[in-house]
C-alpha cells in the first residue's frame, strides 16, 4: 500500500497537534492543581496518544488503525496496572487511617475515668 504524503499536510498536521499539544498541556496541569489525576495519569496520556495515532489517519486509515492496535496493546497493561496499583495504595491508606484511630478517644474530647 503506497501513501501519498504533502508536506503541507504534514505541516498542517504538526500545526494542529502543537496547538493541541498546549491546550491540553494546561487542562493536564489544572487537573494536577486539583489532584484530579492522581492515579489515572495513564489515561490522560492515553487520550493524548489516541489524538496523535487519530492524526494519522489523514494519510491513511489503515496504518492509523494499525498505529492504534499496537498502542492499545502495549499501553493497555501499562494503564490498567497503574489504575491497580493507584486503588492498592489508596486501600493500604484508608487500611491505615483505620487502625490508627484508637478507641475511647474523640475529637476534642478526653476520656474520663470512672
């Protein structure tokens, strides 16, 4: 399969994914400043992945769809991994907030002896 590439579409392209690329540079850094990503990183990188293959497929759709697969495949486990090991350590967190918590003690209050 032979693909016919202009160059100005190729700048067109690198244009579109630069402007792209910065606006989803600051959504990505207000959703840090809200602590909106903590654990789920893969994903918004996922999506800025799935933007540039998607790109592609002005060239050809075929190979866009190819680019895609094999992201998918190397990505997928990278992504689902992270998400585990993000609820694990939340899970080891509250486990901990728990045992931390000893009984006969309040807010605010002392316990009185009888």
């Amino acid at each position: 399969m032979e693909i016919k590439i202009e160059s100005s579409q190729v700048l067109v392209i690198y244009l579109a994914l630069i402007i792209f690329g910065s606006l989803y540079n600051q959504v990505i850094a207000w959703m840090e400043r809200k602590h909106y990503l903590e654990g789920y990183t893969s994903l918004a990188v996922g999506l800025g992945v799935l933007v540039t293959v998607g790109s592609t497929a002005v060239f050809s759709w075929a190979y866009a769809l190819l680019a895609l697969g094999s992201f998918c495949a190397s990505g997928l486990p990278l992504a689902v991994g992270s998400i585990w090991r993000h609820m694990r350590a939340r899970e080891m967190e509250q486990s901990g907030l728990r045992m931390d918590v000893t009984p006969g003690k309040f807010i605010g209050t002392e316990r009185r002896e009888l």
